[in-house]
C-alpha cells in the first residue's frame, strides 16, 4: 500500500485515534528514525522517554499508558502495539521476491531429478541424481542438491545452499544461504601415526516447518540420522553435529554448537553462543541461557547458565558469595586484631 | 549388501553368536531406533540400560557383559563392540556418490588451468588462470578456485567452497562446503580518521591428509603462510587467523577460532568453542577443554580449561574454593558470636 | 619486484644499513623462516630472541635495539619496523588478481540490472531484477545479488557471496567469500501450538569504507534497517542480527555476536567471541575483551571483560579474591585453634 490515512489505520488496528484523523501515512519506523509520514511504536517501557522527542506522524501506544506531555501527538491507543505495528509493517512491506515455476536454464538438473512442475529452480543451481523437489519450493540460485536428496513442498532454500547427498527436508523449510546440510560428522580413529577417517554414511533429516538461519553446518549421521525436529528454528552460525536429534519447536539461537549424539528436547531454548557437549540429553521445556556450556544431562524445564552450567538460582548464589570474600577477611583481620589485643 | 544372516554376520565380526541363527538383517541402527530387520551395539557401559528394551534384530555386545535378563535376544559377543558395529555399518553403506573423471560442461576453466585427466570438476565450478588440480581429484559444483592456486591429488573439495588465488591444497585433503580458504587477514592501521587495510599478500598451505569442515574461514598470512600442518582435522564453523601454524595430526573442533600468528604444536586437541589469543605457542600434545580462552603460551602436554585457561587440576580447585565461602561465612559468624558472648 | 640490494632497499625505507650493501634480496619471511635472499623484521620485542638464529639475509630493526650479539648480521636500523616491512612487503607482493571490466558469459544477469560498463561480474554470477552495480566494482564467481540491491562503487565482493534483495552495499566496501547480507533476521511468535514466523522486510544497509570477513551472517531488519556504519571492519563468523546498528569505525572480531537491536557506538572494539545481548547501546569507544557477555548498557570508552562481563580492574579484583579463599580458610582454622585452647 501506498498510503494510509491516519484514521483508516485506527479502524484498521482496532485502536482509539487521539490526534489528527488525515494525516497521510506511507510506511513504519523506529520511533527515533520515524518522520511525519511514519507509523512507529512504543512496546517497552524502557524506551518510554523516547516517545515524546519521536517526529513520528503516528504512535501506536498501549492504552493504559500515561498521556500527559504528549499532547502534540497523533496517537493510537491499542492492547497491544507490537501486534499493531505488525500490521503496519505488513501494509507497507515491499513485495517479496517473486518466483516463477519453472527450471532456469541456467541451472543443471540431472535427467532423473523430479522437479514438480510449480516449483522454482533458480540460475545456476546444480540437482543431482535422483532428487525430488516438492510442489511450490523455491530453490535459490547457486543452490546445490546431492544425489538422491529430497526437498518436501513449499520449502524456500536461499541462494548458496548446499544439501549433501540423501539427505531430507520435509515440507515448508527455509534454509538460509549458505547453510550446509549434510557434511561429514567429525569421526576418526586416532593414533599416533595420524588419524583414520570413519565414514559418515548417515544423513541429515529435517521435519516440517523448521527455519534454519545462515551459515549454519549440520552434519550427517555416522550411521542413520541428524535430526531436526517439527517446528524447530535455527538462527545463523550455528553447528549441529552427527547423530544429535533435536526436538520438535525448540529455538536454537545463533552461534550454539551441539557435539556428537546428543538429544535435546521438545520446546528447548539454546541462547546465544552455547555449547553442548557429546551425548547428553536436554530435558524438554528446558532453557539455556547465552554463552553457557552444558556438560551434564538436564532434566525438563531446566533454566541453567554458566560455563559449566548451573542452575540459575545457583549461579546467583554463587557471584552473591564471591562477593563477600573481601568482607570476610575484613571481619577476619577485625577478630585477629580483637584476638591479639586480649593476648 | 542387501541382507545378511544373523551367522553369517557373527562368522564376519569373528564373534559368539548367542540366539537365532537364520535372522535376516539389512541395516543399522542405535539400539532405540532399531526394528527386527536391524543390528545395533552397546560400547558405553552408560547405555546398558537400552539393550533389555531395544527392538534391534542382533545386538553387538562385549563378551565380558552380564547377560542376564537378555536371554530373548539375539547377540553376538565381540572383544571390540564399536569395531565391530563400524564393519556393519560398512557392510549396509550405500554406495558414495561417484564423481566420473572429467569436466562437467557449465564448469568454467581458464584456458591454462591444468587439470588431471582422470579429475573431476563439477557443474558451475569456477577455475582460475594457472591452477593446477592432481590426480583423481573432485572439485565440486559451485566451487570456486582462485588464479595460480594448486589442488594435488585425490583431494575431495565439497560445493560450494572458495580457495582464493595462489593458495595450496596438499593431496588427500577434504574440505567441506562453503569454507573459504585464503580470504584477507584481519590487518589494519588504525587511526582516528578511519583504518588503513594492510595488504594481506600471503597464503593459505594446507598440507596433506588435512580434513577441513563446513563453513571455515582460513584467512591468509600477511605475507607468507598461513598452515595447517599434515593430518590435521578441522570441525566446522572454525577461524584460522592470518599467519596461523598448526602443527601435524591436531584435532580443532567445532567453532574454535585461533587469532593471528599463534603456532599450536603436533597432536594439540582444542575442544570446541575455544578461542586462542594472537601470538601464542601451544605446546605439542596439550588439550584445551571447551569454551576455554587461551591467553598465554602453553607448554607441551598441557591440560587447561577456563576463561581465561588455567590446569585443570587449578580451575577444580578453585571450584571447590568458591564453593567453601558460605561455610566460611557460617564459621566466621560463630566465632563472632562466641567472642561477643565472652565480652 | 624480483630483486632489490641491501644498500638500496635501506634508502627506501630511510634506514641507517650495518653490514653487507650489496646483498640481493628477493622476498620476505619471518625471522624464523627467512633465509639468506629474504628480508626479515623484529617489531615486538617479545621476538628479540630470534634476531641472533635468523638466517635472514637483512633484518629491519628499531634504531634504538640494542646491537651487541648481532656483529654478524646485516641489518636496516628504522624507527618503525613494521612500517618499514610493510615497504618491503609490498615490493615483493604478487600481483594482484586482475578483474577486466565486462560480465563474464556465464554470468545470470536480469534484463533490468545496471552494471557500469567498467564493473566487473565473475563467472556464474546471478544479478536479480533492478540491481545497481556501481563503477569499478567487481562481483566475483558465484555471487548471487538479490532483486533491487544496489552496490556502490569501487566495491570487492569475493566469490560465493550472497546480497539478498533490497540490501545496499556503499562504495569502496569490501566482502569476503560466503557472507551472507540479508537473511532474514530470527523473530517469531512463540506459542505451544507451534512457533510464527514474523516477517522480516527491512534491508541491510552498509555504509562506505566497510570490510566483512568471510562467512559473517548479517540479518535484514524486521523494519527499517541493520547499519554497518562508515569505515567498520568485521572479521570472519560474526552474526549481526536483525535491527543492529554498527557505529563508524569498529572492530568486530571473529565469532563475535550482536543481539537483535543493540547499537554499538562509534570506534568500539568487540574483541574475538564476544556475545551482545539484545536491546542494548554499547557507548563509543568502548573495549569488550575476548569470549565476553555483555548483557546491560555500556557508558563510552568502558573496557569490560568476563561472562557477564563487568570493568576490567573489577574482573582482576574478583579473581583476587577468590585466590585469597584459600588462606582464609587457614587463618580461620588457626583462630578456631586458638580459641578452642583457651576454653
């Protein structure tokens, strides 16, 4: 949409106008980037005081917020306006990259690749031997496609992607650019006189609806499968290795590693940066916060932090008593002072 | 192999057969995910617990394990149970994905590249003036390689990876997809007005036997060489700095990044998501355990984790330090409440 | 240059030469790797132990060093050494890869892009609908530049790398091979039915004088816009979520990640691994040392390390007081001694 009115956008978010009613509105913004022609938003109190100096044309702002010092503001009073700022985003928001069925000719397809027929393979994408591409997926440009792997329907790889060989990807997936699916897992035999390399013969099996960010590495199975679980979003940078079967909706945020054959739940969130060591299992529910590194199993709904992790209580407890080292040996020279007076 | 029989099979492993004789297997799996047609193993004494409920048709055991309470099983007993199971997964692996000799028509090649004629170089493959690729090499599709660089022989670059100008890759070498050998050292001059690039003009040598990940960044040296010694085996997501040396048959695991000019020994295992400061030595042998920051040179055989690293027997040490203030505390009010009481 | 003598190379860099003048010198190493027709260089004193062993055939070295041990060595005193390797360095640099102007035949370029006529774009490149390639930029092998992206000019743009549509690259940027510009940034709704994707349409926008290491991830905004501001430098594996703003001039070191919608301020360091939480403002001029979390607001020119990290004097207090636990312990025992004997 080109533009709205500010009144229209009221009726629209189903919120309380206080303000001018014709301002003409063409697109969203932060409140401190926002000018006159811009919708912007208030959601956390914490930037509270950025409202008033905002040049927005217009804010949405809940409608229990106090009004006093705005009075020169077009405002919209909603229950929540970060869902109401949604809906401006999507008003205005470009139009996505369109994709057109049909193979590039650019592209190199193996004779026996299955391709449907309302699926998008982009310019120079390479599909190997025997792969199936499901109805309506976009395969971006530079994408490559290994023997006898499979991309279920309406799944969107970016460009750059690359999918190893028998390797699956269910139905709805992003891949981001980039990422690798199906690499080897990390397996020798070591010795003295170098290491042997143990096939990794296995394969990587992404379930439905998983998100999966940029430069990611998820390595193949030694034997049977790496497995992403239904729902599961992956951020960017982030290595999975052989054998780990992830659960179903959990959030692995970016930069974590998870090491060999380890089993996290349903529902699990792997903040920032955390590291997971080889075989363990991550109870359901649980969440692990940034930076932290986990070398024991956890039960569900585990909030832990910390490298090694503990739990959060622990670890508050536990920065509480570092701190009081220097008052102790104050309150210790204190009674040897007091001690030697009495000798 | 398509099947196997259950005697058979044990004749193959040289084991003791315990149970049916005439089962037909034909494939492998953990001993959770295994139906009747599969083998499984038990190696870590962790698992035993899995063995009694596993559907697994044959299960691979040590011969001294207690086999009560399995009498419904079929088994065979080993010396070695993980050797063993490696042979079945052998016997089942489907067959690797064949890369024929020659050059696939939308590979681009300069005209005085020099590839051997029993090497393969994939679809949409890019190789730049006077490379030079050995014998019985594949270079996949979507890999890009850079003018005057030298692959060797029997080296398995995945799609997608990037190998910029002049840098060398020994023979046997693996690099998986979408690492990127020689980009720029991270060099500038800085100053108040902006930073001065520094030409970063040197290599990237990676010597033979050298299995690199998915996703790496090996940057070149600022002059000369940057190298990964022989044999040695680099995890995914992994930053080498400019003019890094690693040593022979290390193992750097999943997201280390080692900063620029550090020398790291033969045999070094650095555990994943360490990080190694600039400038350092670390001595042949050592271990570093994961998430550890290195900040100092380390003599060979080290054993550290920490951030910043210490021994481990120091950092288990001061664990149990840290867990002792609260006694302290409790200790410490008691003695003041004894002298107070005499007062 | 293929050969230059040790009297003229010392006028070059306006140095005093002790030793042989007309040595021929044809390259540059390390002092431990330099031999006889290579120049070498001591700048970090940390070093002084290898000058007596080099086998360097001239070594550059501070006017001020002191020369006793060194009789038989020809040597350039410099008052900057490593400026005047740098010399040195450049005079034996390779040639630089040569980009003729023009688009590569297998390059896939929309009827609608426009490419300056002096730009160059590397094999199987593929340029979407609308894009802007500037004046002497050269877009490598295999990158892919989304519909309507625009890169400005004098820009380098490595193999392999990916600009998702609507992103915008300034002029004299540098990116290295398999970044990726433009991923969506990670937002959803979380819910125990299964979690909604938020959709990402802002852009990137990368101001001029920028460098990107190799396999960064940089997430296009939920709105608006991700900065990199003028001048910043980023190394390789960083993440930079969606809504970030980079101020001018940084350093972001390897493996660094920035939360959703934290600003980073002008002439800030992030030093290698260091995790940024969301929503935060790091001031100007800051230092985060190496594996640090900084999870709240940093005043300018803070220099903080830790996991959470806390200032720098703070950290070195902290870890000596926990060194101290040990002999208040003892002392503690010794007052408890006491006062039992005197009961």
């Amino acid at each position: 949409m080109a533009e709205i009115s500010s009144s229209t956008f009221a009726q629209l978010v189903e919120g309380r106008l206080i303000g001018a009613p014709d301002l003409s509105l063409s697109g969203v913004e932060s409140l401190e980037e926002a000018g006159p022609a811009q919708i912007s938003f208030l959601a956390n109190k914490r930037y509270a005081g950025r409202v008033a100096p905002s040049r927005a044309g217009l804010i949405l702002i809940h409608e229990s917020h106090d009004l006093s010092g705005l009075e020169d503001k077009t405002l919209v009073l909603v229950k929540d306006p970060s869902a109401a700022f949604s809906k401006a985003v999507d008003l205005f928001a470009p139009a996505a990259p369109e994709f057109t069925p049909g193979i590039a000719p650019s592209a190199v397809l193996a004779a026996d690749a299955k391709v449907a027929t309302d699926a998008h393979i982009g310019a120079n994408a390479v599909i190997g031997r025997g792969v199936v591409v499901g109805a309506g997926s976009v395969i971006g440009a530079g994408v490559v496609i290994g023997d006898f792997a499979r991309v279920g329907s309406s799944c969107l790889i970016h460009p750059n992607v690359v999918i190893r060989e028998r390797c699956t990807v269910g139905d709805r997936v992003i891949i981001h650019s980039c990422t690798v699916v199906g690499s080897d897992g990390f397996g020798f035999i070591p010795s003295a006189k170098g290491h042997t390399k143990i096939p990794q013969v296995g394969i990587v099996a992404i379930e439905d609806d998983v998100e999966i960010g940029a430069n990611c590495a998820l390595d193949r199975a030694r034997f049977g499968r790496t497995v992403i679980g239904q729902g599961t979003k992956i951020d960017n940078l982030v290595q999975i290795a052989h054998n780990v079967r992830i659960g179903r909706h959990c959030f692995i945020v970016s930069q974590v590693g998870i090491a060999g054959s380890s089993r996290i739940g349903d529902f699990v969130t792997l903040a920032g940066q955390v590291g997971v060591a080889g075989h363990l299992e991550i109870g359901d529910g649980s969440t692990v916060m940034a930076q932290s590194g986990i070398s024991a199993d956890l039960p569900p709904k585990s909030v832990v932090l910390g490298s090694p992790a503990m739990p959060r209580k622990d670890f508050v407890r536990r920065e509480f008593q570092i701190s009081k080292i220097e008052k102790l040996e104050q309150e210790l020279a204190e009674i040897k002072r007091l001690l030697s007076e009495r000798n």
